[in-house]
C-alpha cells in the first residue's frame, strides 16, 4: 500500500488531503497525554494558563508505555483507547490541535469537531507496541513527572506507522470498513 | 520438599511441601513470560488467518502484529503497553503443604516482583472510585481450586483493559436458548468494535450462577487456541459463532475485514431451573497465559 509521509508540526493543507484508510508515516515531535493529562490541561485552560505545550499544528498521542528498560529509549508504547478523552478533545481541537491518534471509535461530537477545525484522527495498530515503540528514537517528561506512564512526553518518531481513520471531510473508516467487509 | 509423619495406626505418612518463596519466584517468571512471549497457538492462529483475510490493511495489520510478537520475545520486553491485571489460577492439591508464608502473600509478592523486574506497567488503582494507583500492579485476581493430589498448578494470565471492558455478562430466559445465547454473544462482540483491539479471542460461559458463568467465560479464555469443546454440541456452537462473529466485518483492529476473532471458546455448568446466564469475557490477540506446577 502507498505510504504518505509526513512531519510534525502538520501542514493544514497536508491534513486536508489526507483520507480515511490512507497509511501515513509520521516524523517529528508527538506529545503523549491520556485521561490525567487531559484533566490537567483543562484545568489550566480553565485558569488561562498556557499548555506544557503549543496545540498548533501538533498531534497528541494518547499513551501509557511500559517504564524503560535499561538502555532503551521508551518501553512498549501502544496507543490506549480514544474514547477516555472525547470530553476533552473538542476543545483541545478548537485550540489549534490538529493530530491524534489512539485507537477505537471516536463519539459525533469529536468527529464533528475534527471536520469543523479540518484535523485528523489517527490510528496506531493496538497492542503493536514493541514494534511501535523502535520508531520513538528519543523520550523526555514534559510535564506531570508525577503522573508517571501519564506524564505528557515528548516524543521524537521517525516513520511513525498510523492509519487515517477520520478525515477533514468527517469520514470515519471504522464505519466504511465495517460496510465493506460485514456480510451479516 | 516431602516430610514424614505417623499417623494413629503408626504408618508413614509423607507431606510434600512446598516453600512459599519458591511460589513467589515462579508467579513473577510466569508474569514475566506471559507478556514477553506469545503463545505459539497465538502466532499460528496469525499465519493462518494472515492467508485468508481479504482486506489489505487487515493484512498489513496481522504482519505487524506477527513481527511485533518477535520484536517482544527478543528483546523481552512486553508485547503491549497494557500488562494488565495479574490474573491468577491456583489449582491446589488437597495434600500439600505450604511453608514460610501464606499462600495468596506468596503470589502478591511474585506479582511485585515480576512486574518490577520484567519493567511490566503498573496498572492497578487501589480504590475503584478514589483510584490511586498501587505502584506494584498488585492486589492480584487470584482464583483458587482445590484439586486432588500434591501438586501446585499457577496460570498467571494478565488481562488488558480495552478487552477487559468491553466484556458483558446477561441473565437470558432459559426460553431464549441457543438463539438467546448466540444473539448475545454478537451483540458484544459488535458494540466492542475496534476497542478491544481485534482480532480477539472469546470466551463466552454460559450457565452456572451469575458468578460462575462470569469465571467460565474467563477460564474459556485460558485454553489452547482453537482446541474445540469436549462436548459436541458445544463445539458445534463454537463453530457457528467463530464464522458468525467473523461475518461481522469488524476484521483486524476494527478497520475492516474478515478477521475478527481468532477463536471462540466456550463453557458450560449446570444451573438453575429458571435460570440461563451468558457471559462473554472478550481478549485481545495478546491473550497472554503461562503456567507452571510445582
Ligand atoms: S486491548 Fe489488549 S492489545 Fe489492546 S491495548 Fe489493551 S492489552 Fe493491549
């Protein structure tokens, strides 16, 4: 299958070509949050506080490794299920937010959202998280250390293997997928 | 360990034993293992269905995942982020003897153990509603049979999230029968879609008590990948809702395909006149088991 390339921060016109089933390889920075790290970041948001980091053009990567073995830069690093930060990401999207990627459906209000601030959601292959992991070529905490495995990291990937699972246009291949294939 | 005693009559009477620090050690190799390495029946189960799945990202899917399951044994580092619940099957002979500590103690502290050493996730929060996590991925699920015999039988069978809540148990009408049952069993499979991260494994329990039949889905998920039932209209089930469930479309992380599940397990107990529970426990493709006897 034809792989796109593409570097972080995202383009907007390079989001806006992007369409549901397309595999795209990521390179660049990636922050990772998941549920705690979300709340967090709303309650800074709330207070008018700036972020750990600048939402424009970024992709958050909702994950929790495994801790780091000795000499290695990241433990298995799978993405975790979406659906724990729907709540969140609205807004985050609002804000200039142009990336995600986890795994499982996102609900209408998300989906929506991604079309209104021409974003996307990605997927990475669930539980592929040793192969997933020799992409990440470097780690740091970012903000939260006490959060442990949820503290937001920055991530630098090179070739970072997603699928396009909702696009610009509001497609969701989830949906499309399943029609393609159900034969109940 | 065996030691000897009299009994009444002045026979001989031999006692194995069995020190508890020796059951720590093999939980925490065995919690190791489990999420190091993929069971064989898994990886076939991945060639085989690598043949037939028709979608091409279903395809590309099931490669990573092969490649992923090598990258995991190699490096020993666990094949998902998520090391789950230490989930774990005690079978306890009725005539051993357990020294230098209690036997569930024992257990926690291989749990501890493994997770540190096997740099495994801490997953556990120690209140369901107040959730602070515990730091050692401890208290273990621990299930415990006595069995005949002096041997200890420990499966550690770390179970994920994502799979683990997409799980769902209903008390059917005995009326509703097999179509009740087999109604059921799709209905979860499809509001499950990608997020139990497919292609899955299924156990499905049905009978017993609303808690027995929970225990008999999960114990479904503890056998040899594809190895039918024992009773044949119960393996004939399990045919019919493997091609069932894989007609569902839902294929290789939910993205479409023919490759939803790997195999359908399931298991039956008696129960009550008026009663028909079903639970359906579903597994991701890291359905991770090890065992050990001591
Ligand atoms: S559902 Fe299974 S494979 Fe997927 S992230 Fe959870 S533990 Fe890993």
């Amino acid at each position: 299958m034809p792989q796109i390339k593409l570097s972080t921060p995202l383009a907007d016109e390079n989001v806006e070509n992007l369409r549901i089933g397309q595999k795209v390889l990521l390179n660049g920075i990636l922050y990772t949050a998941r549920d705690a790290a979300h709340k967090k970041m709303m309650e800074l948001l709330d207070r008018g506080e700036p972020l750990p980091f600048d939402l424009r053009g970024n992709v958050i990567y909702y994950v929790g490794p495994s801790p780091t073995k000795p000499g290695m830069v990241i433990g298995s690093a799978g993405p975790t299920t979406a659906g724990r930060m729907d709540a969140y990401t609205p807004r985050l999207l609002s804000l200039g937010l142009k990336g995600m990627i986890g795994k499982g459906k996102r609900t209408p209000e998300v989906i929506k959202a991604i079309k209104q601030n021409k974003s996307v959601y990605f997927t990475a292959v669930g539980g592929a998280a040793a192969l997933i992991s020799q992409s990440i070529k470097k780690c740091r905490v970012l903000a939260y250390p006490e959060l442990g495995p949820e503290a937001i990291h920055e991530l630098y990937v090179e070739d970072f293997p997603v699928i396009v699972v909702n696009d610009s246009l509001g497609g969701d291949l989830y949906d499309e997928g399943i029609k393609i294939y159900s034969t109940i | 360990m065996q030691h000897f005693f009299y009994n009444c009559m002045g026979e001989v009477l031999s006692i194995k034993t069995i020190a508890a620090g020796a059951i720590t050690e093999t939980v925490a190799r065995l919690c190791m293992e489990a999420n190091f390495f993929l069971g064989q029946d898994i990886t076939d189960a991945f060639n085989k269905t690598l043949g037939e799945e028709t979608s091409l990202t279903g395809k590309e899917i099931l490669k990573q995942l092969i490649q992923n399951a090598q990258i995991a044994a190699e490096n020993k580092v666990p094949m998902c982020q998520d090391t789950g619940v230490a989930v774990i099957f005690l079978e306890l002979g009725q005539d051993l003897q357990i020294a230098g500590g209690g036997l569930y103690d024992a257990v926690n502290e291989g749990v501890r153990k493994g997770y540190a050493e096997g740099y495994l996730r801490k997953s556990v929060v120690d209140h369901p509603l107040l959730r602070k996590n515990t730091g050692d991925n401890t208290p273990a699920v621990i299930h415990t049979k006595i069995v005949p015999g002096e041997n200890l039988k420990i499966t550690v069978a770390p179970k994920g999230g994502g799979s683990e809540n997409m799980s769902a148990i209903k008390m059917l009408k005995p009326s509703e029968g097999i179509e009740g049952v087999k109604k059921f069993v799709l209905e979860t499979v499809k509001a499950a879609g990608p997020n139990p991260c497919p292609p899955i494994v299924v156990g499905v329990g049905i009978g017993g008590t609303f808690e027995k039949c929970a225990l008999l889905a999960k114990e479904a998920l503890l056998r040899k990948l594809g190895g039918p039932s024992p009773i044949p209209d119960i393996a004939e089930l399990e045919k019919e809702l493997m091609n069932a469930v894989n007609k569902l479309g839902i294929g290789p992380q939910g993205l479409g395909g023919r490759t939803t599940a790997l195999a359908v397990h399931v298991e039956i107990y008696p129960c009550h006149i008026a009663s028909l529970p079903v639970a359906v426990n579903i597994n991701c493709h890291s359905t991770r088991h090890k065992e050990a006897v001591l």
